[in-house]
C-alpha cells in the first residue's frame, strides 16, 4: 500500500483515478483549491470523497502553502506518488513531486509543454515537421500573424486545454469577428476553473486538413511503450469538438506515427509520465496539433481500457510508483496484432440551443454497449458544439473489428432522442 498525493481532477468531477486506488489498496490525500466544488457534484461524488485519506483545501492553490503542508504530512505518512490528471495543476505536481522525490515529469518540462509556443519553437530548433505557427499577445499581433501565415489559420490559447477558445479563420470576415471580440473587452480571460485564468497569449497556427488521431503512451526512465493509436472524428467546423474515437486503430501507418510520435517527445524533453499526442494524418505524412502532457482525458481512459482488458488509471499509478510497464507491453494494441478487441465511443450533441426536456433511449440496446453516460439533464441548457464541454452524451461499444465497434456505437446515438423545451 502507497500513499499518494492527488492534485484535483479532470472534468472537475471525474473521480475514477481515485476509486482505482482505492480499490488498488492505497491511501489517497486529495488536495484542491475548492473542495466546495466537488461537493455541490451530487451524490456520488460526495461518496467517493469519503473515500480520500485526507483532503489539502488550499486557498487560490498558493504554491508555497501547498508544499509546506504537504512537506509537513510527508513527515508523517511519506507519499509514495504524485498525480495529476489535470492541465491546470502540471506545473505545480512536477515541483512538489521533484521536493519529495518522487517520478513525475520534471519541472522544466513542465512549463514547456503548459505553453503551446514553447512546444512548437522546440520543434522548430530540431527541424521536426509542423504547421507554421507564430505567438500572439494582443490583438494587433494575432492580426500581423494571420497576415503572415495566411488562411486557413488556428488560433488558440497558449496555456488552454479541451479546445477551449479556439478559433478556426477561413476569410477575413472571420478574422475581424475574432479581433473585435479581443478589442472589445481587452482585461477578459478564459476561466479555467478552479480560479486560474488564461494568460491571454495565443498560438497562430496553420490549419491542416486531414484526419485526427491521438497517440498514447506510458514513458518511464526505462522505456517509451507505444499504446496504440486512438483514430478520432471531429465535429463540423467551426466546432473544434471531439465526436468520438475508436481505439485502437490500424487504419494508419503505425510505423509512421510512432516514429514522428518520438521524434516529439525528443524535441521537448517529455522523461516520464502518460501522454496524449494528436496530431492531423494529411497526404503528405503526419502533422502535430499538440502534446497534452497528461494521461488522456474526456473518458477515453475507459474506452482504452475496454479494448486492452485493464485499468488505464491502475497502469498510471503503477508508473508513478516506479513499477516496470512489461504487463502493459504484453497489452498494447503496438505489439499484439491485431487486437483481441476494439473501442469505440461516439457522442450526443445538440443542433441548437434550448433547455433539455428529456434524453429518451430506446428500450433495448445492443449487447456490444458498454458505457453510456450522459453529461446534462432536464433543465440543463444546451447549444451546438463550439467545444468539447457543449457535448451532451456518449456511448462506448465494443466489437472484434473497428468498423463493428463504430457501427455498434452511431446506432445506438442515432436511436437516442434529445428533447428541447
């Protein structure tokens, strides 16, 4: 049994990593800035909170409050492992984690990969294939890189995560709707929860077209191990939302992408952890959108698990605990072909604004369903996907084929009606 120290969670409400250690036999202190945020989550979240050995409540998550009090329990009960499934809080888990020692991505590194300029200067100084990009830190630059680029163009928060706030420019109409929305309110910031705000700078990035797939993989001080390919579907632009996956996928050249996969992971100094790279397949080979220095979110980790037979979250805290990753290479969808089982998770949005009145299944489903969650409720308000938090419901289905997995998964969201006041 470990202890580990736990910063916060995914979603603001996703307590699976938790409930795995839990049921794994380890100790868990939870530390947050706002444990009032995970109670008001309903009943299930204030049941898993009993299950947390302590819980670190840190006002505004002040870095020198945090590692004191933390120095202070690890006197008492030293931690074993630091986790952090969660963009917010990186930059905080590498710090504590290197005070105490502990196998966690290194500080550096850390920063690096919370700025989107950074990650692509870093590929830049090693000749590494991307779309041209330029930083942006006011509305006069995005302007001035736009100009440069040229359209079709990508603009997005430096430090975001789950597509937020960002903006996919085809003409110069779009171009000007963007800067006035900047212009118009010049001291406004994303919000991305728990009080941390965006740093208003922006990464202009050249729009490739092509089809989005992620790579996973687990990185200890031993080896890289490869998990397979996750092959994705996008919803229709100007929306940057997610509208499902299958995992994994040998539709792609494997070879191909894990090689450009390393060569990243070389450029910016990734040393250990999960992480989630995606990148667009084109005609001319793979380009990067962006490394997300965290194990993937957004209920993947489920569907992975469904089609590699284990615990993906059990597998992350493993690795932190310093444990050798041969079960894991004895299950990626890399080495084992082709794969005992596919995954694939589709999701529900709305195709306009309103208030939900009613989410309305079918009586009877397919037995390849495993997972269907649904993320609002009657009353809740809903609009068509601009991002990822707009979606409303998934579904995850299994099949001995990609294409039976995907086809088991668009019935039954073609089966499910969404009811708007």
């Amino acid at each position: 049994m470990a202890h580990l120290l736990l910063l916060d969670l995914p979603g603001g409400n996703d307590f699976t990593i938790l409930e795995d250690a839990v049921r794994m036999g380890h100790q868990v202190t939870f530390c947050t800035s706002d444990l009032a945020h995970y109670q008001r989550q309903g009943d299930h979240a204030n049941s898993c909170l009993t299950l947390v050995h302590q819980v670190l409540e840190i006002a505004g998550f002040d870095y020198d409050t945090f590692e004191q009090r933390v120095m202070a329990l690890h006197a008492l009960e030293p931690f074993g492992a630091v986790l952090c499934l969660i963009d917010i809080r990186l930059i905080e888990a590498s710090r504590i984690a290197d005070r105490l020692g502990l196998l966690f991505l290194e500080p550096a590194v850390a920063v690096r990969l919370r700025d989107k300029v950074a990650v692509r200067e870093a590929l830049a100084a090693q000749g590494i294939r991307q779309p041209a990009f330029a930083a942006a830190t006011s509305a006069d630059e995005v302007v001035e890189a736009v100009t440069r680029i040229g359209y079709p163009v990508v603009v997005k928060p430096a430090d975001g995560y789950g597509s937020q706030e960002v903006s996919l420019l085809e003409s110069s109409d779009d171009l000007i709707r963007l800067v006035a929305g900047m212009r118009e309110d010049q001291s406004a910031a994303t919000d991305y929860g728990f009080g941390v705000r965006a740093s208003r700078h922006w990464s202009v990035e050249q729009y490739i077209r092509g089809h989005m797939v992620g790579c996973d993989f687990l990185v200890s001080a031993q080896e890289r191990l490869f998990l397979g390919v996750n092959d994705k579907v996008m919803m229709k632009p100007p929306s940057f939302a997610m509208g499902g996956s299958c995992f994994p996928s040998q539709r792609h050249d494997l070879a191909m992408l894990q090689a450009y996969a390393l060569r990243i992971l070389d450029a910016v100094g990734f040393n250990f952890g999960a992480t989630h790279i995606e990148m667009i397949v084109a005609e001319d080979g793979p380009y990067l959108v962006e490394i997300n220095p965290r194990l993937v979110s957004a209920q993947i980790p489920f569907q992975m698990g469904y089609a590699l037979g284990a615990s993906l979250y059990e597998g992350l805290i493993d690795l932190h605990l310093g444990h050798p990753l041969g079960e894991w290479r004895a299950r990626d969808a890399w080495h084992n072909q082709p794969p005992a089982q596919f995954c694939a998770i589709r999701w529900l949005t709305s195709d306009r604004e309103g208030t939900v009145a009613a989410i309305e299944f079918p009586l009877e489903v397919s037995d390849r369903i495993r997972r269907v969650v649904a993320f609002r409720n009657p009353g809740d308000r809903v609009r068509p996907p601009r991002n990822n938090g707009d979606r409303v419901l998934y579904v995850m289905a299994v099949g001995e084929t990609q294409a039976l997995a995907e086809a088991s998964a668009e019935a039954l969201i073609a089966e499910i009606h969404l009811r708007l006041d």
